[in-house]
C-alpha cells in the first residue's frame, strides 16, 4: 500500500453549483501536503468530504485502501483521520483540559477517568497549553484556542490530519511557532493535508501540494514546481503576471 | 471528609422522606405524592432537554401513556408486570418518536412532541370508542396510598442517581459536547443520534412509570384526564425555573412550584392557567437558566466588584 | 359522496391554508416559532360569535374588527414579548429555543382568559347554514363562503407580497435577514410587521373557522399544530407552499374522515407529518439550503 489517503473522481454540487468537479489525489503515509487554491476554488469543501461533514455527490474517497466516503464523520474519525476547522470551533462550556478529553474519550483509545486527564495534560502540553488546562475554553485567545483545537484533533490518534487553515490570521510571532508546531507533529511520523494560503509556511512545510481553482485541480507537484507552474499562477494573480 | 457529604446527606434525605408516611396525615401523604412525582417528571426532563437542548412538550404523553396502559392492564396481569409493560409501552413509543425525529433539527421535534400528546389522546378515545364500546374505565387495585408515595421515592431516587452518573460518566460528556457544537460531537467520535436516542428512552420510560405508578389515585380514568397537557406545562416550568443543566436544579424548581400550584388551584381555580402561564412567561425572562445559575453569577459578580473596590480603598 | 368529500376538503384546506400562511409569515420572517397561533385564532373565532350573536353583526362584517384586532394583538405580542427576546439571543436557536417557550406560556395565558370568559364548552353558532347544491353536491352556505373568503384573502395577501414594494421587502428577510439591512431595509420592523400581519390572518382564520364548525376554548393546540405541519411540508417562508400544502391537508383530512374513520384525523395528519419529515425535511417545495 504506497498511499495512505486516495482520492477518485471526487465530486460535489450545491444545485446547480459544482463546488468540487471530478478531483483526483493521493498522499502517501508521512506526507505533507499542501492543498492551494483562491477562494471558492472548493478545497474546504474537499476537507469537509474526507472528514464526513458533507456527503460527496459522486467519486470515492479511500483511507488505506478502505472506502470512507459515504460514511459518518463519527465512524470516519475511528478509522483514523481529524481536523481542525477553518473558523475555529471550541466547546465553550467546557475546560480546555475537558475539549481534549471528549476527544480521548469518544476517539480510537476510549480513555476516561484519571487516564484521560493525565493523557489530555500531555496533549495540552504538546501545543505549550497545559497550564491553561483547567480555564473555560472561552477565555482563551485566538491563537491558544487553535492550539486546542489541534490538541483535540491530535488526540483523536490521527493516521491522517486534516488542517483547514490553522495558520491564519496568526502574526508572525504566532506564525513561527505554529510551523514549529506542525513540523513536530510531522516528525513525529503523521500525514498531514493542509489547506493553507500562507506561502511561507507551505514552502516551509509541505513537500508536495495539490492546486485547485473552481472546483477542479489544475496542479500537483513537489511544492517548488508546483508554485512556478504557469496555470497556478495564472489562478492566483490573473493572465498578466503568467 | 467533604468527599462523603453528598452522598450522606442524599441517603439522610432518602431515608427521612421513607419515613414521613410513617407520621403524616393523609393529606401529607397526598401532597407528598404530587410533590414526588413532580420532581421524578422535572428531573426525567431534564436528564434529556437540559443537555441535548430540544424542549420536550410531549411530558403528558408518555405519563398518559403509563396510566392508561396501567387502567387497562389492572385486571388481568399482577401489578409489578403491568408496570414493566407501562414502561416498555413508553419505550417502544419513545424509540419511534426519536428515531424519526431526533436526527433532525430540533424544532423538529418540538412541534412532533407539542401534538404528540393530542395524537395518542385521539387514537386511545377512537380505539376504546371503536374497540371496545366504552370511554374511560375503572382502576381497582390494592395500591394504598403510602405504597404509590413508597414506590414514587423509589423511582424518584433511580431518577436522581442514573442523572448524577450520567453527569459524571462519559454520556454526560457527549450530551455536553452534543449541547455545544454538533459538528465537533461528530468529528470527536461522538454518535451523536445513539446518544440522544438512548436518553431520550431513558427519560421516556421514567415520565411512563410516573403515569404507571400514580394512576392508580385516580379510580377512573380516561383520556381526556390522563393526557391532560398542564403536566407537560408544570414539568417544563419547574425544571426550567430550578435549571435544567444542574443535577439539583429541577428539584429545586419543583418543590416550591408545586406548593405554589397547590395553593394556586385551591384558592384560584378558575384563573389557574393565566397564573401559571405568566408565571412561565416571567421565568423564560428573568431567569433564562433557572435559578441556580441566576445566584451563581450574580454572587459572581458581586464577589468581583467586591474584589475591585478593594484596591480603589488602598489608594 | 366524492364530489361532497372533495368539496368539504377544499373548504377545510382552504382555511388550513389561510391560518398557515400567518405562521409562515411568523416563523419564516419574524422568526418565532409561535406555539400560542392556534389560541390567537380561537381568540378571534369567540369575538365572531360574540359579535354575531350578541351584537347580529354577521362574520364577514365581523372580518373589519376581527382582522385589526388580530393585527393589534400580533404588534403587540410582538412589541412587548418577543423583541426583547430577540435583542437577547446570541444565535438563531437559543432565539428558538425562547420563543417556543415564551410562546408556550403565552398559550396557557390566552387560554386561560378564554376559559374564564366562555367557559369549556362546545360553542358554534348558526350563519347561513342553508343547503346549496353545488356539482351535485349538498353543501352548507357558510362553507362555500369559507372557501371564497380564504381565497380572497390568502390571494390578496400573495398580491400585496409579491406586487408591492412592502411585500418584496418582507420577503427579503424571510430569504436572508443578515443581508436585508445592506439595501435599507429595517429587519426589526419587517418582522414586528410580519408577525402583526401573521396575527391578522390568525383571526381572518379564526372567524372563518367559527363560521362553519365548533370550537372549545381549549383548540388551539390542533390548529397550532395542523398550521405547523401545513407550514414545514410547504417549506417555511414559502407563501405558495403553505397554500398548496394547505389545501392538501384539507382534502387528506376530509376524505380520511368520509372513507376511514373520522376518529383517525389527526392520524392521518401526523403519518403525512412524519412521512415529510423523513423523506423532504425542507418541505415539499422548499430547497435544501446548503
């Protein structure tokens, strides 16, 4: 099995909008892989099919050589794959250390009790959050609730991470510790599919990456090539700057 | 030390109520049996609508529902199976009520539970009128008094113990997750329709067995009495005013409102409903998660203000 | 027999279309979910028999204060109960999740004054109920006047929707209430106005329920309930599907109590309830939305 996520002929339609038409990919295990694209060009909609938040329309969406389209987000977390969101999404009645802990409690391991605790301190303190683990999630800054969210996504033991733009609207302080962040999870042996539109931190991180623009993909590459290549750019900054 | 408290106290309070059948007159026991049932009602709500956050109004139903099947069952079953069959009636028709509406939004269910009662109201007059000739129907049964107030503190005791493990237990923290943000529910693992399905039930089967147990003070029965909707309206109203989201809350909420009742429809009978109804209305306004959290934060916020003129003394 | 079923059902879904269109107007615009329409109906059904039989107005004259008086109690219902509500709540759902109970309460309170004033028994009173023959069919007067009146005014209603500037502007809010304000329009008062009109059209209901059957103080809760149906299978905010839904539920209801059994009624509105719920939950014309 050379790849872990595989993606056939993936496509969705709002009505008569075609969000995602016909997108094929792979990732291999240990991967990082960029998925770029202007706004509306549907690679939060491809996220959201792989994670189970929407159904595809039509195409098959493979975790090791298993089928998990048509699956529900809940069954497709147990097979190994979480997110984090694009507008980050806490628990605000609960405690940071409580966020990590209904993870590690509905995930793969099913831990509960003293064990979880003890499991979600560490997790908190993976993404430098541990001493905030008894406040309210909503006390919490931008940036520490995103620290949270990827806590509680890495406790769900993840074979395949999915980031939908976890880097945005960081500063650049923020920034280089978020890529330090990531690049640890990533050595650490996980694959990662992030949709991203900040270039440093892709050509930072991301070893390969996929290009869409309204809803097909027009590129797919090592990530140098990738960016150089003349549609990509075209997408982006329009015909002049090609 | 503190540790152990609650659990003394619960088991003090629990044998004390065990006893007052013992001292009490009739009319106390009486009272005791509607002031039980009241809170076993709020506290079963609560287990459910306090966390998921979908307003059930379909209370009368499923009390209707363990009466009924209690006044037609008396006569040819012995009491402790005509009560597993009240409640496994309850649950039969609560798994097909969440099944069909639980998956969705939940004004859904609302609106399904707000007619839920009429409906079973109108097919057990049709099926009595059509199938068996006659409307209501005569409960005789050697239940005394004090063995309904005995058997409600049992199931009102159930009640409170299954509500405090569900809070401590892992179902606790998915209907709070649940209650929070569906979509993460779903990307955490969380089955979120099992889980509110197996509440549902829980709390359903419960509300039956009030019904089941109580019926038997009425003698008669039929479905206009059994599925009154001011049930549905008193359970909502005690469990929202003591806060549904606290194990103590309906119980709080019920005791001084059925006093309230009490006394309301002894002295007010006719302008009952206008009380109740603005009494309700005054609660969703003032007190929108009851009255637990209501002190909670204000004692919060008088501590920190407290806190702040401190200093602004200093200089 | 069928041509007298099909008849009663188109004047029974005419005024289940009638009532429903108020609702939707409530819920799809005001966005309040409104558990207390079916008492604001009855409400308006007792003022009809007060005026006919104590004062000999005839319902359709009793429409001129029936109508305002609806629109009156909507303003004020609205004014004095709800906007607060809405000026508190943090999202579309908690908005929900207190209206429903506000509304709940207010059920018990317009019943409770109904009871004290009426009392619970059976109340109807006898206007036009001379035969006509209409297709072959026997037909009482009032009934075919019901059925002309909701016409009028539910098409008068889609007219001043649809035609006038007003109109597209309430309609505006139903489709999308964060963007209204961006083209000057006043969300606050399109819904203070939309429920007061829903009001106004709970009464036009109301007396022309009374015109044709019997009503208790205590049935609101199937009128409530029956116009919530009509209003998800034809798609809330969607004035035409709450008609055509409407007059569906009418000719089901009808020809479920000629052909069955009158008993299973509500029965049947609850299978076809269940059977929208599960199968289009957006409703029979509405889209799914994204």
């Amino acid at each position: 099995m050379s790849e872990l996520l595989k993606i056939e002929e993936l496509t969705k339609r709002f009505g008569g909008l075609t969000a995602v038409n016909s997108v094929s990919f792979s990732v291999a295990p240990g991967e990082v892989v960029g998925l770029l694209g202007p706004n509306g060009s549907g690679k939060t909609t491809v996220l959201n099919m792989i994670s189970g938040h929407l159904p595809a329309t039509s195409g098959r969406i493979a975790l090791g050589g298993q089928t998990i389209s048509g699956l529900a987000p809940n069954q497709i977390v147990l097979k190994g794959v979480s997110r984090t969101f694009q507008l980050v999404r806490g628990l605000p009645s609960l405690t940071v250390g409580e966020n990590v802990v209904a993870a590690l409690a509905f995930g793969r391991r099913k831990l509960w009790g003293k064990a979880a605790q003890a499991e979600a301190l560490q997790r908190l303190d993976e993404v430098g959050l541990a001493h905030r683990a008894d406040q309210s999630a909503q006390e919490l800054t931008y940036i520490d609730q995103k620290r949270m969210e990827l806590a509680r996504a890495l406790a769900l033991e993840p074979e395949l991470l999915l980031l939908d733009e976890w880097l945005a609207g960081l500063n650049p302080t923020e920034m280089a510790t978020g890529i330090e962040l990531i690049r640890s999870i990533q050595r650490r042996g996980a694959t990662i599919l992030m949709v991203e539109h900040m270039m440093d931190a892709i050509r930072a991180l991301c070893s390969r990456c996929v290009v869409m623009n309204a809803g097909r993909k027009i590129a797919d590459g090592p990530t140098a090539a990738t960016l150089a290549d003349r549609e990509v750019v075209t997408a982006y900054l329009g015909e002049a700057y090609a | 030390m503190t540790r152990f408290l609650p659990p003394i106290l619960f088991l003090a309070a629990v044998i004390g109520l065990t006893c007052i059948p013992l001292f009490a007159d009739s009319y106390g026991v009486t009272l005791g049996i509607g002031m039980l049932g009241y809170v076993t009602l709020a506290s079963a709500w609560a287990l459910f609508s306090g966390p998921t956050r979908y307003v059930s109004l379909a209370t009368v139903a499923f009390f209707g529902i363990g009466a009924y099947t209690v006044a037609v069952l008396s006569e040819s079953m012995p009491y402790p199976l005509v009560l597993v069959t009240a409640g496994a009636v309850g649950l039969g028709v609560a798994i097909v009520v969440g099944l069909s509406t639980l998956r969705l939004a939940g004004v859904y269910f609302v609106i399904f539970t707000f007619g839920l009662a009429e409906l079973i109201r109108q097919l057990v007059t049709w099926y009595e009128v059509n199938m068996t000739g006659t409307l209501g129907r005569y409960i005789f049964l050697p239940v005394t008094p004090e063995g309904i107030y005995w058997q409600l503190l049992a199931l009102a005791t159930a009640t409170f113990i299954i509500s405090w493990w569900v809070g401590r237990s892992r179902v606790g923290m998915a209907l709070k997750v649940i209650g929070d943000d569906e979509v993460v529910a779903a990307h955490c693992g969380i089955n979120i329709a099992r889980m509110k399905l197996a509440l549902f039930a829980v709390s359903s089967v419960i509300i039956t067995l009030v019904g089941a147990i109580q019926a038997p003070r009425w003698t008669y029965v039929e479905p206009t009495i059994a599925f009154n909707p001011t049930i549905s309206f008193l359970t909502l109203i005690m469990a929202l005013l003591g806060g549904a989201h606290r194990l103590t809350g309906p119980l709080l909420g019920a005791v001084p409102l059925f006093l309230l009742f009490e006394w309301l429809s002894a002295h007010f009978p006719n302008h009952y409903s206008i009380i109740l109804g603005l009494v309700f209305i005054a609660i969703v306004f003032v007190l929108p998660r009851g009255v637990l959290a209501f002190v909670e934060e204000n004692w919060k916020r008088w501590r920190r203000r407290e806190i702040k003129k401190l200093p602004a003394v200093a200089e | 027999m069928f041509i007298a079923a099909l008849l009663s059902g188109l004047v029974l879904g005419g005024t289940y279309a009638l009532v429903a269109m108020g609702l939707t107007l409530q819920y799809g615009i005001s966005r309040i979910m409104n558990l207390a329409y079916g008492e604001m109906i009855i409400s308006a059904a007792f003022l009809a028999y007060v005026l006919f039989s104590n004062l000999g107005i005839n319902p359709v004259a009793g429409l001129v204060f029936a109508v305002p008086f609806g629109f009156v109690l909507g303003y004020l219902v609205y004014g004095v109960m709800m906007s607060p509500l809405v000026a508190r709540a943090r999202d579309k759902a908690s908005l929900e999740i207190d209206s429903i109970l506000a509304t709940f309460g207010l059920l018990f309170v317009i019943q409770g004054v109904m009871l004290v004033l009426f009392g619970a028994n059976f109340t109807s009173y006898s206007y036009l109920n001379d035969p006509v023959t209409i297709f072959g069919a026997t037909l009482a007067t009032n009934r075919v006047l019901a059925l002309v009146l909701a016409l009028v005014l539910g098409g008068g209603l889609y007219l001043v929707l649809t035609r006038t500037l007003w109109g597209t502007a309430l309609r505006a809010v139903a489709v999308n209430p964060a963007a209204a304000p961006l083209v000057g329009i006043d969300v606050n008062r399109a819904a203070r106005l939309a429920f007061a009109l829903g009001g106004a059209l709970a009464a036009s209901g109301g007396v022309v329920i009374s015109m044709y059957q019997t009503f208790t103080a205590t049935s609101g809760v199937v009128f409530t309930m029956k116009a919530l149906i009509v209003v998800i299978m034809g798609g809330v905010g969607n004035i035409l599907g709450a008609l055509s839904a409407g007059l569906l539920l009418g000719l089901v209801e009808t020809f479920v109590s000629t052909y069955i059994d009158p008993g299973l009624t509500l029965a049947a509105t609850y299978m076809i309830f269940l059977a929208v719920l599960l199968w289009r939950p957006a409703g029979l014309f509405g889209r799914i939305a994204r």
